[in-house]
C-alpha cells in the first residue's frame, strides 16, 4: 500500500521530534559535563592567591612580649597558629606576604 500524503507528513513530524529531542539531550548533557569539569578544575587544580599579614603578625607578637602581657608558652602557641594556618592551605593555594598583594585576595588569620 502506497503512503498517503497524511502519513508521510506524521512520519516527518515524528523524525523531527525525535531529532529535537534527541539534540536536546545532547544539548544538556554536554552543559551538565562542561559546568562539572570546570567546577572540579577551579576546586581542585586551578592556582589561587592567599595573603598572610605575616609582619604584622609577627610585630603583635612581638608587643605582647615586650609588653609582657603574654606569656612565653603563649608565644609559642600563637607561632604554632600561625604555622598551623599556613600548612592548613591545599597545595594548589600560593601564599604571598600581605605587603605584595594589593587587593582581591583571601587573607589568612591563624
């Protein structure tokens, strides 16, 4: 039986949805992958700048000292924060001195 002008239009209009869904899967596959693998790069791998106010820092610890209002277990302590904070940073974190940086970094506080 030969096909009917009906048929072969419902026949078109099938492929075309077929093929409409098909690219939009496609489509949001690849969105869902690409947002995936950019996220994954940025948290894991990308290099990000932190700065230390590492003289300042030091300086504070420093007046405590001279001041004597900390005692020299507490300046231990406060130098093993401030190594503890540094060495807390993921190895694709580079940590700059706060005097070099000059704005839009995170800074680290121990």
């Amino acid at each position: 039986m030969p096909m009917t002008d009906d048929t072969h239009t419902t026949t078109r209009q099938t492929a075309s949805r077929g093929l409409l869904l098909t690219a939009s899967v496609a489509l949001l596959v690849s969105l869902l992958t690409a947002t995936g693998v950019v996220a994954i790069y940025d948290r894991r791998y990308a290099q990000k700048i932190v700065t230390m106010d590492l003289k300042g820092y030091i300086q504070a610890q420093r007046d405590k000292a001279v001041n004597g209002t900390a005692s020299d277990e507490e300046l231990r302590r406060g130098l093993d924060a401030m190594e503890a904070a540094l060495f807390a940073e993921p190895a694709n974190h580079i940590v700059l001195m706060k005097d070099v940086v000059l704005r839009n970094a995170r800074e680290i506080k121990p």
